[in-house]
C-alpha cells in the first residue's frame, strides 16, 4: 500500500496523543494527509511535546465522543487506548477502520525486519540483536516499544539504516494484519495485562498475530503457547529452550557448567557469555536463531555477543560487595518476569538468594509465584500494595514499608556468595513514578547503606 492508497481514507483519525499519536500524525502530516487527533485526556501528553501538530490539526480532547470517532473512515489508535470502551466499541461496531501504528508502518516498509515479542525479555532481545547485526555490519533501526516509534522509522530525518529490528507488544499486535517479517519470535507467555484483556486466551490470541506473515517462526520449546498455531507453508521454524537440546538452540549441562548449543553441538560455555541467568540464555538462544534470517552465520552471531551489556533494570548488576551481588530487575512487573529471574539465577547463586518483590500486581494471579518463592528463595521481603498477598506465599517473609527498608533488612540477611534480587512481579505505580524509579531508587538505597555501614 503506498500514499495514494492511505489518501483515498476521506478523513483519518488518530486516537491517543501520546508518543505513538504524535509520531502518527507527524507521518501522516508528511504525507500531506491531515488528520483528526482525539485523547481521552483534556491535556494529553502531546499538547505539549508536538504543539506543531495540534496548531495543524482539527483536536478533540476530554471525554470520548461518539460522532468524532464516526467522521473518520480510518483510525490509528494508539496501543495505551483499551478498545473495549464503550464509545470505541460501537464506533467499531458502526464500521470504522482501526488499524495500530504497526499496521501503518507496514504498509509503507519496505526494508527486511524481524518482530519480537513475549511476556518478557522482549527489550533483552531486542538489544541483543540490534548488537549482533551491527557486530557483523549491518545498520539496523531498533524500533517500537524499545522506544522509537515505528512510524518515525520512515521519516527523512530517521537514522540511517539497512534493516528493522522491531520489539513488540501485543496491544501493538492486536491491530496488525499486514506486517511480513524475515523471523518472528513469541518468547514466553506468562499472565500480564489481564486489566486489559477479557482472558489469558485473549492475551495469546494478540501475541500470536505475530506470526502471520513470517517468514521464520521462532518459538520456545518450554513454552508450548509460544508455537504457532497455524502452520503456514514453507515457512521455517526454529525453535530454543532448555528441553530436548537436539532441536534447534539449547542448554547443555555437565556437572555445574551449562553451555549453549545448536542441534545438540557445543557453541560456547555458558559462563562466557555477556549475561547471567538461564532466562538470559534463553534470551540469546532466541536472538541468534532471529538474526540468522538475515543470513548471519550461528558462529558469527555468537562471536558477535561480545561487549554486549545488560538493559538498565533489566536483571542489572548494580552493586557488589563483600561478596554480596545486587541485581536490579525493576522491569520485572510480572509474575512470569520474577519466576524467570528467580529460576535463571537460583542455580550460579552459591548463597542466599534473597528476594525484593511487591507492588501493584494489575490484578494477576500470584499464587502461581508460591512455588518457586519455596523452593528456590531463601529471603522474602515484600512491600507495597500488594506485598501482603505475596509475603503470604511463603513463611516468614518479611513485609517492610519502603524501598530503604527493605535494603537494609537484605543487607543484614545477606552474607559471602549471596545475591540480593529486586524483581517485583508488580507495577510500580503505587509508590513510584515508573519501573525506571524504582530501580534507580534501589540503586540509591544500596549505595547509601553501604556508605553508612
């Protein structure tokens, strides 16, 4: 599809003036196309951040209306935008087009890409292919909820680039038809979001939009909801987990030493790769089968993994001592997060594994945390609104009242060879600004424990 066909929409709406609203009605500004910009906020975030657009464009902010959604024949609604509102719904019901950003952006790319998406590790593999295929000499363009926004990718003023790297999530999926990728990736699927979706099945249904168009399917043997529904023809599929190492990307285990594996042959010791944690190397297993759709050999990606660093809050080292490791995981905000990190880091933790965990839990099931939190947690220590729920998984957690607190009680629990994990399972929202916060705010707290003591 190319401008002309995008111009025989009489009137184009976009709904939510966020980060993807403003890069939404930029291109289509671009294309000389000037849309309607509607937000449920009387100031949404782009009032101030794209005051250009809002003098350009006819805006309608506050409370949906009804008839502003019926004049547009075409809608790019903005992935924070729940379409199970009622004014939206009907709209829908009357005839509406809605299409996502992603949906727009593939009708005008024209570059080879692959998509990634999951529960978790998402922004993880994204980096890590990002670092790979520029390690061998490609210029790849990191885009969607990574943080640049599909559509800027195809300004004048983009950076340059010869190929799409694109972490996606399934509100971004819920509204794509047409999107072909080189290789596409379901990493896991845990339970998140469900103030969003009607059920888990809903959830999975979006994710699994992922796969339509790929050319390669590349999924996780431990996960069966991650493979692909539908079996497309001559498409490829590769496949990574722990379990049945002859297929695909595995671990090897020899006494306490793992090593990556592909069809069952020894690539590399597992210690000699940039990131700890079997959900780690689950995580490079999976960038590696994805860059090799672009024709990178699996030796060459491996090689490539070099200098590579962990993702701020993404399962970070941020302080060692006296033999004591802190590992911000504030990106955590799941069930399925925290039990990855907890079970990928258990088995190199020689002491203590002692957990920070709480929050706003968006109304996930956490009992499915209880039997890892006995089982391979030593030290429990929970805070904010939901951290009741979580300490009663497992006797004698410690519930604590702040972030400080729960440092210091760590701190003193911890000894040689223990790691001290912050890994929520929870939003952030009821005590801090963002996940962002939280892990800065851990970090904080860590170094002025050890500055006092």
């Amino acid at each position: 599809m190319n401008t002309q066909k995008l111009q025989s929409f009489e009137t184009i709406g976009v709904l939510g003036f966020g980060l993807t609203g403003v890069s939404a009605a930029r291109f289509l500004l671009a294309q000389d196309l000037q849309p309607i910009v509607i937000d449920t906020r009387a100031t949404p975030p782009g009032v101030e951040a794209a005051a250009d657009i809002t003098q350009a464009c006819e805006t309608y902010f506050g409370p949906l209306q009804i008839e502003h959604l019926l004049q547009c024949d075409l809608l790019i609604v903005s992935p924070g935008i729940d379409r199970r509102d009622p004014v939206i719904a009907m709209a829908d019901d009357a005839g509406v087009k809605m299409i996502s950003d992603v949906e727009l952006f593939a009708w005008f790319a024209t570059k080879p890409m692959i998509g990634i998406t999951g529960s978790n590790g998402k922004s993880t593999v994204t980096a890590l292919c990002g670092h790979i295929l520029k390690n061998v000499g490609m210029q790849p363009l990191l885009i969607g909820n990574i943080g640049m926004p599909v559509l800027d990718a195809l300004l004048a003023d983009a950076p340059a680039h010869d190929c799409y790297v694109l972490e996606l999530s399934s509100f971004q999926l819920e509204l794509v038809d047409s999107l072909v990728l080189n290789a596409a990736t379901i990493l896991n699927i845990s339970a998140d979001h469900l103030d969003r979706y009607d059920d888990e099945r809903a959830y999975e249904r979006a994710k699994q939009r992922i796969y339509a168009h790929a050319q390669t399917c590349v999924w996780n043997r431990d996960d069966s909801a991650t493979r692909p529904i539908t079996i497309q023809p001559r498409v490829q599929h590769v496949s990574f987990g722990q379990a049945d190492a002859a297929k695909g990307f595995g671990l090897l285990r020899q006494d306490e030493d793992f090593y990556l594996t592909f069809n069952n042959k020894p690539l590399l010791a597992c210690s000699d790769l940039p990131l700890a944690g079997i959900h780690n190397w689950l995580n490079i297993q999976a960038a590696l089968a994805l860059v090799k759709s672009f024709g990178v050999d699996v030796i060459e990606a491996v090689t490539a993994l070099q200098g590579y660093r962990a993702l701020p809050h993404r399962c970070e080292v941020v302080a060692e001592h006296e033999q004591v490791i802190w590992i911000d995981d504030s990106k955590g905000t799941n069930p399925g997060a925290a039990i990855a990190a907890i079970e990928g880091l258990r088995p190199a933790t020689k002491g203590k594994l002692i957990l920070i965990m709480g929050g706003d839990a968006k109304g996930a099931d956490l009992s499915v945390l209880q039997p890892v939190l006995n089982s391979h947690v030593d030290v429990l220590i929970t805070l904010g609104r939901d951290g009741d729920k979580i300490a009663a998984l497992k006797p004698q957690s410690r519930p604590v009242q702040t972030l400080n607190e729960a440092v210091a009680y760590a701190a003193q629990q911890a000894s040689a060879g223990a790691v001290v994990l912050l890994s929520p399972a929870c939003a952030s929202l009821d005590m801090f600004k963002n996940y962002q916060d939280r892990g800065q705010q851990f970090r904080t707290a860590v170094e002025a424990w050890y500055a006092s003591h």
